[in-house]
C-alpha cells in the first residue's frame, strides 16, 4: 500500500473537495481519500500494482479541477516551494480585489448617485447631472454602468471559468452560484439595455423608464467585488491557521559552516552532508540533527520542545536542527539532513494531520455534497412561485439569484479543517506532536489514562535517595567503600552508588578479587579489609548483625525503594537506598487529569511495595504491579469493554501493543521508534503535564469545531429562506442581491476567525511557558531526585524571601533546588522574589537556605505561616 500526496488546483469551496474525493474514490485501488481545502492537499491510499499517480492524476482531472505531484526536495526549501502557490493565490487575490473596488465604487456612485446625495449629503457634478440625469438620457446611463462593469469580470473572470467548468461536469460548486447569479443579473442588465435604447427610439419613456431601474449591474458588480474581499479575507486569515508550520521552516538557517579539507567553509544548509563536522557559534541555528564532538553551550530547543530553559551540551549529546546556540561554540557530526531532521519531521507530521480529516466533519462532507444542487433547485423554485404568486419578473429574478448568492459551502468546508490546523499547529508549538485529525477529536472523549511507569511516571534509571551510615562510620567513607564495591559491577544499582559517589567528590578505592553474588549481591577486598555489598540475606549468609538498621531498611522498602547493605571486615557499614526516583512533574500532571475528571492508572512490572508506594505519593486512582507486557495491553481492553476511552502513555517497546491498543496512544518523546511510531501523540519533552495538555487542546478544538458548524448550519438555514423571501409577506423581510454577497462574504471569514482563537491556547505549569531564549543563563544544578513517598504528617507552611532571580529559567532553578529536599514542596513566585514552603516533615531553616545558596541565589529570610 502506497500513501501519496498531491497537489489540487482549482477547488473553491466543499463542494469542489467533495467532488474530488468522490472522483478519486472511484479508482481501481484506492482505498482512502482525504482531500483538504483548507491546503488545497489531497492525501490518498493505494495499491500501487493496480493503480498509479497518473490514473489518480487523471480522476482529478475528470471532476474538473487539477493535480500533481508534490516536488520532494530536503530541508527547508521543499518546504519554501510547498507554501508558494498559496501566497501566489493571495497576491492574485489582492490585485483581482483592487481592480474590483477601483471601479466598483465608480459604478455604485454612477448608479446611486441620488440615493448617496439623499443619504449622505454627497454632492453630484454637473456633468453627472447633465449627461446621465432623466430618462432621456437612459442609453448613456445605463451603458456607462455596463462599462464600468467589464472589468470588474473580467478581473474575476476565474468564478465563471471554474464555476461553469464545474457545472459541466455535473458538479457544481461555490463558484457556479456565483457565476449564475452574477450572470443572470448582467443578462438581464444587457437586455434592458437594448429595451431602454429601443424604447427611446419609439418614444416610449414609461417602458424605458422601468427597465431603468432594474439594470441589475451595480448588483452583479457588488457581488462579485464583496466576494472578492471576503475570499481575500479568508485567504489571509487562512494563512495565520498555518503559522505554526511557516514558523518552524523559518527556522532552518540558510548557511552553515562545515570543515572540508581542514579548514573552514561557508556553504547553504542545504548542502549539509550527513558525516559532515559543523561548526556552531553563538546565536547561530544548528542547520542539521547530530552529535557533538568538541565544545560546549546550552541550547535554546523551544522551538522544537516549547521548553524554554536552555540545555546544556556537551561531546556526546544530541543536538536537533533549528535549535538556537547560545553560549560557547563546538562542533558536531552532522547525522540526520533535509528532510531526515527532527524538524523536517515534525512539518511532516503536523502536515498529515491536517490533510487527515476527524470524524466530526463527515456530517458536513455529506451536506456539502448535495449543497450546491440543493440551492440551484431552491432559487429555480423560487423565481417561478413568485411568478406563480404575480410578482414581477424582476422581482422573481432578485430573489432567485439572492439565494444562489447567499448560499455558502465554503463555511461548512471549512469548520473543521481550520480548527484542526490551528488546533495541531498550537500543539506543536507547545512540544506535542498530533499525528491526525482523528486522534486529535478522541482525546477529548478519553475518561481513563494509563500510565507506563518506568520512564513514564519516573525517570526510568536509578538514583540513591538515602544513605544510612551506621554508628561511628562517616557518610563519606560508606559511599567510598561503596563506591569501590560497586564500581565492577554493571547492575543499574551499582550507577546509581556511582553517580552519587561522584556528585559527592568522592573517588572509589582500589578493590581486589571482586566476585559477583548471584541474586545477593557483590564481594571484594578493599584496602586489604574483606567487603560486601547486597541484600540482607547476604548479611545473614555472612553472619553480619544487620539489625541496628533493620528498621530503616524496611521503612525503605515500604517507600518503594531498595535498600543494599554494605560490610566491611564482619562489621555492618551502613545502608543505601536506590530507587527509580518519580518525574518532578508527575504528581502536578496527574492532579491536573484527576481535577479534569479523568481516572489515572498505573502500569507496572515492578512489586507492589512499589507500585503502592508510588500510587500513593501521586494520587494515582489505581496501580497494577507485576504486569508482563502483554498484559498492559488486556489492562486497556478491559477498561475499554467498561464502556471508557483509553489514553495509554508509555515510552518502550513493551508499551507498544497497549499503544496501540488504546483509543489515543501517547507517546513519551525520549522512548523508543517502536513506541513512537504506534503512538497517536507523540510528547517531545517527555514531561506528564503535557498529557493533560494534548486532552485539554483536543476539547478546546472540537467546541471550536462545534461552533463553527452551528454557525455554518446557522447561517444557511435563516439566510437562504432570507433571500428567498420566505418573510417577505409576513414581516416585509427581502434580502436584495448586494446584501446577499455581503452575508456570504463574511461567513468565511467568521468561521476562519473563531477558529484562530485557537491560536491564544495555553499549557498549563512549566511545560507551557512561553517559548523563547532565557534572559539570564545561570549555570543548571544537577538533576535532583524526588521523594517516592510523602509522610502523611501535619504540613507546614514557610515563605521564603530570596535575591537574584531574574527570569523563568531562575525560578524552574530554585524550585528544583528546594524541591531536591525530602519533604519540601516550593512554589517560587517570580514577581515576588520569593518561594512558598509545603514542608511535609521537619526540615531546619539552614537546610533551606543551603539549597537556595548552592543553585547560585541569595536566601534572605524564611518566615513561619
């Protein structure tokens, strides 16, 4: 199966999208069709060894409109030329607009010359006066409003051309009521013109005098000028739907500098090679994805993430396409280019799903597939039952070409489809990644989200969180002996004792003779003296009293940690805690979800001492432990078959099926391809609050969409029995044809508007700070754990007063900082300069200040709530 996209010339309105898909649905092979208005795209299925690109091409062609294949180019320039034809469309817009009104309100002057005067005390010239004035003049008058009127079509001479192409092919759309109601005004203007020229030549001045004042001219130039403007408008306000993707091309540099042949040199970006060594300097884009090799600098990645603090890079790290160096200088091996990079496929991926189409708008596919003919047999029925009822013809011919006029297709086309491009494009901004229409309408039905947790809802690696030395024996020497024993050893705990030894300083001894236990733990000699590391049934197995720190060891455990005990010469050292420390941002993203109304769930292979542990430390509603990977994927089925929408959230390949399986899978940014690529939603700053995020977008979107369509089903229902004169003989309502444009016009627009109050979404927390460079780049403290449990104790309250924070990037520090602390909860507020303490267990002022101080800040005094 092959999925190709093509570009459609010629498409209008619904109507013409609907008889393009219903053209291509009909080929041998194709088993999907999706064309959208909104981008003039056409996204299509098929079995390539019974159709191709040419027949597909050719069913386009038939329905009346054009296509072709998309150029395939890399980075930024393929990008460039796809936005082209739209930005073309807009200036020819703008020019047919501008020949319109310059002679538009000439022929309304020339035509209502009286009526101004009458209303707006607008003077009239004596030539004005002297040659059209009076019904002996009536040839002139009437054939001057017949001159001014040709170039108005000829300027939009595009709606007859498509509008009776269209009606050719038995399809009609937009355009063909437009060009049949212009047209049968400015028929029947040019036969008036020719019954007041004969009139007047046999001298019947009555005759003349009536046709006189039908000419209908100023009425087919008012509706083909308004409708001119309120396509310009909704071409413009169409272009600001797709700001998002504009705004991510616009961020691949044009040059880079690479080493070629030893030295320096400056070629276009586009040129990159993957293999290439690239040359960054401050405040410069990095042109293409890859890993650096010499130097250092933090890294601005909120265009990619919506993560505004910096990132420090190092030889080693990953840096993405259209990030923003900001600090030192270095180098790095291009990996990925063109249309290879990160960024290349995030336009990719915010570009399908706007082609895609959520299930919301097939209601309004279907209305509009029958729109257009609807309205062509309501205006006929009209014209001839107000014959029917003794009307004059004139009379009968307003009221039928204000109904073809009035009728607009173009709101219901576009009710979802701008929505979705705005609402993918906000997402996107924001570092979450919607890979269609559809998964961005069922988000906002999910009752239950599933959470992974290794990786998911903690960091997914190891971190000590308590050392518990015994009596008489320094801290430092347990992690130093610790350090030593576990340094051989390649188990996860044994990185974490590591990790921790070198935030510490301190360097591990030499060990000799090391042996690793099986299922208990390791063994060694340090400093000549026999040591051992492991669980306390190696104590026990040793004959070591472990009992002095029995009681810590099981607290920890009951906390969701792993407690390892370490010997040295028969003698019990200590204890260390290790455990997968719980994300910074969980208990916030899970307290958002449940204040939503949405049931969270916890899956997990690990223990239920664990599971428990962290159940309870983030509020979670239910933790199932001990769940082999298929068996997440029967959890989701079974909460499925109680009748609730499914998220699952996970980041591995063991968390595949389950995405799959749920009704949104999202997907954490820093897993794997397999999850990725089985996800829905794909989360590029691995941060919980981001789920909620993506839920509250979803019904932000689709309450936009619903409006739309009751605006747009509104709209047609009072306006067509409007210009119909279906109150005409009850209330004296009649829409004339000018007033009909004039509504049809802006209805576009109104639904293209409320769609881009979309633009105006926030994130809530941290997640959705404003993306752009940190005011004041102080150096990032390392990464600090969390507790995996808070003592259900009394909480008390401090608030502390601190100097020298400056921007967001200085409170996410501080609160990381004071956050580290077992049993604090800080809330910086930034414009206060000062953080406010939710101490869950006693912790003493200089611990705090302390923590404030070593981030770089100034605490200046903690005061008691």
């Amino acid at each position: 199966m092959v999925k190709q996209r093509f570009n459609v010339t010629g498409m209008s309105c619904a109507a013409c999208s609907a008889a393009v898909e219903k053209s291509v649905g009909r080929v041998k092979g194709v088993r999907s069709v999706a064309v959208s208005l909104l981008t003039n795209s056409m996204a299509v299925d098929y079995d390539p060894a019974e159709t191709g690109n040419g027949e597909i091409i050719k069913a386009v062609e038939r329905a009346g409109y054009g296509a072709s294949v998309p150029a395939r180019a890399g980075g930024k320039a393929a990008s460039v030329r796809a936005a082209s034809p739209a930005e073309d469309a807009r200036r020819a817009m703008k020019t047919r607009l501008v020949v319109s009104f310059v002679f538009w309100i000439p022929l309304m002057y020339l035509a209502m010359h009286h009526m101004f005067k009458m209303w707006f005390g607008l003077p009239v010239p004596p030539f004005m006066e002297a040659a059209f004035h009076g019904t002996e003049n009536g040839a002139v008058f009437a054939f001057a409003q017949f001159l001014l009127l040709l170039p108005i079509v000829f300027a939009n001479w595009s709606y007859y051309k498509n509008g009776f192409r269209a009606l050719a092919h038995r399809a009609p759309n937009m355009d063909s009521l437009i060009a049949l109601g212009s047209a049968a005004a400015i028929a029947y203007g040019v036969f008036a013109v020719f019954r007041i020229g004969y009139s007047l030549g046999h001298g019947d001045a009555a005759t003349a005098e009536r046709y006189l004042q039908n000419l209908y001219f100023e009425s087919a130039g008012t509706i083909l000028t308004l409708i001119t403007l309120g396509k310009y408008l909704e071409a413009r306000s169409k272009g600001k739907t797709s700001e998002a993707i504009t705004r991510l091309m616009d961020l691949a540099p044009k040059k880079a500098t690479v080493i070629r042949e030893g030295r320096e040199v400056e070629i276009p970006a586009e040129e990159i090679a993957a293999g290439d060594v690239v040359v960054v300097r401050p405040g410069q884009s990095i042109p293409a994805d890859g890993v650096v090799l010499e130097g250092g600098s933090s890294v601005d990645q909120s265009a990619l993430t919506g993560e505004s603090i910096p990132v420090e890079k190092r030889p080693g790290d990953s840096v993405s396409a259209a990030t923003v160096n900001k600090t030192g200088s270095f180098k790095f091996r291009a990996r990925k280019v063109g249309a290879d990079t990160t960024l290349s496929q995030i336009i990719r991926l915010v570009e399908d799903a706007v082609a895609s189409k959520a299930p919301i708008q097939k209601l309004a596919d279907r209305v509009s597939g029958i729109f257009v003919p609807v309205v062509l047999c309501i205006a006929v029925v009209t014209a001839v039952v107000w014959m029917l009822l003794g009307k004059p013809f004139e009379f009968s011919l307003s009221a039928a070409i204000a109904v073809l006029v009035i009728s607009c297709p173009c709101a219901l086309g576009l009710a979802t489809p701008v929505a979705i491009m705005v609402g993918t494009g906000r997402g996107a901004a924001n570092g979450i990644l919607i890979k269609s229409a559809e998964a961005l309408e069922t988000a906002h039905t999910v009752g239950t989200v599933v959470l992974d947790k290794t990786g998911t809802v903690t960091e997914g690696k190891p971190r000590v969180t308590d050392v518990a030395p015994a009596a008489g024996v320094p801290a430092r020497e347990l992690l130093q002996i610790a350090a030593a024993l576990e340094q051989p050893s390649e188990h996860p705990l044994a990185e974490a004792v590591m990790e921790k030894a070198k935030r510490e300083g301190i360097a591990p001894a030499e060990t000799k003779d090391f042996r690793a236990l099986p299922g208990r733990g390791v063994a060694a000699s340090v400093g000549g003296a026999s040591c051992a590391a492991g669980n306390a049934a190696l104590m026990e197995e040793l004959g070591i009293d472990s009992s002095a720190l029995h009681a810590a060891a099981e607290r920890f455990a009951q906390d969701g940690k792993t407690p390892l005990y370490f010997a040295r010469g028969g003698s019990l050292l200590g204890v260390i805690a290790a455990a997968d420390v719980v994300k910074p941002t969980s208990r916030e993203a899970v307290e958002q979800l449940k204040r939503m109304g949405i049931d969270v769930v916890m899956l997990t292979g690990d223990n239920k001492k664990t599971a428990e542990a962290i159940r309870r430390t983030l509020g979670i509603d239910r933790a199932v432990a001990e769940v082999l990977p298929q068996d997440k994927e029967k959890e989701v089925r079974r909460i499925q078959k109680s009748g609730r929408r499914v998220a699952m959230v996970g980041d591995g390949i063991n968390d595949a099926p389950a995405l799959a399986r749920a009704d949104v899978g999202i997907a954490i940014g820093a897993g794997t391809d397999v999850a990725i690529e089985s996800a829905d939603i794909v989360l590029m700053k691995s941060d919980l609050r981001d789920v909620p995020t993506a839920i509250r977008l979803s019904r932000a979107t689709i309450r936009n969409i619903r409006e739309n369509l009751f605006w747009a089903f509104f709209y047609n229902s009072i306006g067509i029995p409007l210009a119909a004169g279906v109150f005409y003989n009850l209330f004296g309502w009649m829409l004339s044809p000018m007033f009909a444009a004039a509504a049809m016009s802006l209805s576009s627009v109104c639904v293209v508007g409320n769609a881009l109050r979309l633009r105006f979404f926030k994130a809530k927390g941290a997640s959705g700070a404003p993306a752009g460079p940190a005011a004041c780049p102080r150096e990032q403290p390392e990464p600090t754990t969390v507790p995996t449990t808070v003592k259900e104790e009394s909480t008390m309250k401090k608030l502390m007063k601190i100097n020298g924070m400056q921007c967001d990037h200085c409170k996410a520090t501080v609160e990381k900082a004071l956050n580290s602390i077992r049993g604090v909860r800080a809330t910086v507020d930034l414009k206060k300069k000062s953080a406010l303490l939710e101490l869950d267990a006693p912790v003493g002022d200089e611990v705090l200040k302390k923590a404030v101080a070593d981030a770089g800040y100034e605490p200046v005094s903690i005061q008691a709530l």
